[in-house]
C-alpha cells in the first residue's frame, strides 16, 4: 500500500529525528519553542525545495532565536581586565 505524500514524509519524518536527537537538544537549548520552530521550518524547506528530508545540514541551515543561537556558539573566555 502506497502512503499518500503526507502520510509517508510524516512517518519517515519520525524515523529521522530521533537519529539527531542529541545535536536537536544542543542545538536548541532544550527549548520546545526553539525545537518546534526549527523542525517546522526545515519541514517547510524540505518540501517547497523537493527534497522531502531533514537532515543535519538543512536543520544546520535554519537560523533560530537569539537565545538558542547564542547557546550554539562557543563561550570564549574574555581576558582579564587589570586592577
């Protein structure tokens, strides 16, 4: 049985996500806002470009709120001002 389009890119949408599970968390900060907004959007792109996947290099592609974006970035340490 054929799944109709919807149907068969939810479930392999299912199949995909938990592949990235640790890289959705850090990503996001652990924020299902951040979370929701990200795979939307992918899903989005996914579909208006033809590919109908979601890998890491399109959810790497989605730029999201400030506060997921700076937990992505890595700290520096600010040298010390003198006394």
């Amino acid at each position: 049985m054929r799944y109709p389009t919807a149907k068969r890119w939810a479930v392999e949408l299912i199949g995909t996500l938990p592949r990235h599970a640790a890289y959705l968390h850090q990503r996001t900060a652990g924020r299902i806002g951040s979370l929701a907004r990200l795979i939307r959007q992918t899903a989005i792109t996914a579909i208006c470009d033809g590919t109908e996947r979601i890998t890491k290099t399109s959810l790497e592609a989605v730029q999201l709120d400030h506060l997921a974006e700076e937990h992505r970035r890595p700290r520096t340490r600010r040298p010390a001002t003198p006394a």
